[in-house]
C-alpha cells in the first residue's frame, strides 16, 4: 500500500475555492488549474455525455440524480463491521482486486483519529481500514502520479464528486487500460477542525463519538465507544456555533450525487440501513453485478411531498438558519419523519436544498462564478422556483 506524504496544506489554496482533491499539489497539474477543476467551470455537463453516452434528462429522477440506467436500494448479506453505511463499497473493492480487474484501489484509509489518509491499495486486505467515517476530505488525487510512476494499467478509484470531476479531466492523460469510478453521494463536508467544532457543540458526549452521520430521519446520529447511538434533529443543532463551518468549495458544488462517476453509491435516497445504488453506464453495470451476490435487494419508498419543505427553505435563504427549543424540534421531527418527504422524496429534496443554497451563495459572494459553475440541469431546477 502506498501512502501519501503529507502535501501542501490546504489553506494555502484558499485563494481559490477548492476542496482539496490534491492535483494541484502538482506542479504539472497546478499550472492547468483552469482547466481541470471542478471550481473552474462547471465540468459535469460536457463529460456525462463522453461517459455516459448522453446527457441528463431535464425531467423525472434524471434532473436530481444524473444520468443512469438503473436505481437500486441494497445492502449487503452481511454487513461489514466498521463501515459507514453497510461496506458494500469496501466489498466492491475487494472483489475487484481479487479478481484481478483492478490492479490497485486510490482511495482514502480511515486514521484512529478519523482523518483520512489517501492510499493506493495493491491488495485486498489492505482495505481494512479504508471504510466508515472520515472527518475531512483527503486528497486523494495527490497520489496520481504515483499511479503512473507504479505503472499501475488498471484502476479503481472512490471519491465524492469534485475529486470524481477532477480526475475525469486528466483521465486520458494517465493512459489507463481500464479505470473504475464509484462515487459516493456528498452533500457538505468540513475540514477536521469544522468537523470537531459540530461534535463539541452537539453531542452530548463528544469524547466518546467514533463515528456520525446526517440520516435521512432529520437527525444527525451520533455512534459512541460504547454501542450507542445519540440522534439529534437537525432543528435543534446549535446553528449559531456552526456558522461558517461549510466551506466555499461544498457551497459552489452541484454535484451531490457524483454525476460522472460508473457507479454512484450513497444512503440519501435508501431507507436507513439500505444503501442507494445508481448505475450510470456499462463499467457501473459491470461493477453492481460483481457485487450481487453479496446483496440483499430492497426497494425504495417515495413518500410526502418536498414543495411545503422548499418553500419554507426558499423562505429562509441567506438568513441565518434557526434552532427550534428542544421540545419544539423533537415534535416537528417527529412530523416531518412520519409525514414529510421519504426515501426518493427526501433525496429530490436534498439535492434542491443543497442547490439552490449554493444558487444563493454564489449570486451574493461570488457572482462572477455563477453563469460558469451552474450546469443546464440546475438551472432548469432553479427555474422551476423562479430564482433568478
Ligand atoms: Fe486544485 Fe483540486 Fe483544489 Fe481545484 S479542488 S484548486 S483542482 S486541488
């Protein structure tokens, strides 16, 4: 396994919105900036259709999810222990390496303090600690040239979807044979620090936390040392502490659900538990069926409706967002999971929230980005709402 050395620290690139993907730690990368990054130019559009062999439909689940060709809610058989949300990606990878349809893995090893490290995996058990939390984004394309000095032909790599966008850009200069993409569904992420402030500010054991996540019931689950799992509605977390937790990268970003990935993996649409399966082309199709046998299928439930949800949130774009009374935020919790947006619902939901947020954050502090980042497929969302 290789590992990456410790590159440029990520506020020196603050100058630019960037999420820290690492190819710019690169000279040779660095100085193609404009043209490779996802914080450039809105990069999505043009590729899907090189990949995918067409664009997004700018109606039904395509307009929200990108272009695929099959959906699927699933989990593993047996569920692997320390994953995020079932392991099936770290199965995926296994398999792949073992079968010798890959040759190494770039992905991201989960530290004890849980920062992630970027690693090129060359055997399956090394993939241990490759799964579950990671409290940062790693950048993992620093590792590309090393790809390249390893004489590495096939490849797997797992990323969100700016690491996923900028890899595609410089895909054809690496000369692979075969290389696989999965890519994971990300709304928002923070650097390590952001992520300890929301920890210390939230939960009522901070110590204690080993892992987190944003679950599709309106709360946030906390996992401790100890087996137990503490659930706070989102309506109730400290909003005043949290401010400026998300960077400006997660905020110009509309690429929640990893449009030019092979194969898009995430929870947002899936009951908990399950996991949400989006198979974008042939490699995609490739890569679900390798996994098959260990799933279990599921299915998907799409509940409610998101319009009362959007109008409120469109109600309260660029104001500071408000926490509920503790009392108050477990009733409206307890509402909106029994009769608010579910399963697909609540994913449609999530990706127009986090886009027209962006929209917003984009118009009023950087406007000169806006007409160059916003995909057609977005803006036929925005026009559904009459923003402008
Ligand atoms: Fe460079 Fe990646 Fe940051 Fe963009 S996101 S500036 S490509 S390191």
């Amino acid at each position: 396994m290789t590992q990456a050395p410790i590159g440029p620290a990520y506020p020196l690139l603050q100058n630019r919105t960037c999420s820290n993907c690492g190819l710019c730690f690169h000279a040779q990368f660095e100085a193609h900036v404009e043209e490779i990054c996802p914080f450039e130019d809105d990069r999505v559009s043009e590729r899907e259709v090189q990949l995918h062999g067409r664009s997004r439909r700018l109606s039904g689940d395509e307009l929200y999810f990108g272009v695929f060709r099959s959906m699927h809610a699933a989990r593993l058989s047996t569920p692997r222990p320390d994953s995020q949300t079932g392991g099936a990606v770290s199965t995926l990878l296994e398999r792949l390496l073992d079968s010798g349809k890959v040759e190494a893995v770039l992905t991201t090893r989960r530290n004890p303090d849980n920062t992630g490290t970027p690693v090129l995996v060359r055997h399956a058990a090394e993939l241990a600690h490759t799964g579950g939390s990671r409290w940062d984004l790693a950048p993992i394309l620093d590792l590309v040239p090393e790809v390249k000095r390893q004489g590495i032909r096939r490849l797997a790599v797992v990323g969100v979807g700016c690491q996923v966008s900028a890899l595609r850009a410089i895909e054809a200069q690496l000369g692979l044979e075969k290389l696989y993409v999965v890519g994971l569904v990300c709304t928002d992420n923070m650097t390590f620090a952001n992520w300890q402030r929301l920890i210390k500010t939230t939960s009522r054991s901070p110590r204690t936390v080993k892992k987190l996540e944003f679950m599709a019931d309106f709360r946030i689950w906390f996992w401790h040392e100890n087996g137990a799992i503490e659930k706070v509605s989102y309506f109730e977390m400290p909003m005043d502490k949290l401010r400026g937790c998300f960077p400006q990268a997660c905020l110009s970003c509309f690429d929640q659900t990893n449009g030019l990935a092979d194969l898009s993996v995430g929870y947002m649409a899936a009951d908990i538990g399950w996991q949400w399966f989006l198979v974008r082309n042939e490699q995609g199709e490739a890569l679900f069926n390798l996994l098959r046998d260990d799933l279990e299928m599921g299915r998907f439930t799409d509940r409610g409706n998101r319009s009362e949800a959007m109008k409120q949130i469109l109600r309260y774009l660029g104001k500071p967002a408000i926490t509920l009374p503790s009392l108050l935020a477990q009733l409206f919790t307890w509402q909106v999971e029994h009769f608010g947006p579910r399963g697909l619902e609540f994913a449609r939901l999530a990706v127009e929230n986090k886009q027209t947020r962006n929209w917003y954050y984009l118009k009023t502090h950087r406007p000169d980005k806006l007409k160059k980042l916003i995909p057609r497929h977005v803006q036929a969302i925005l026009d559904q709402y009459r923003l402008k």
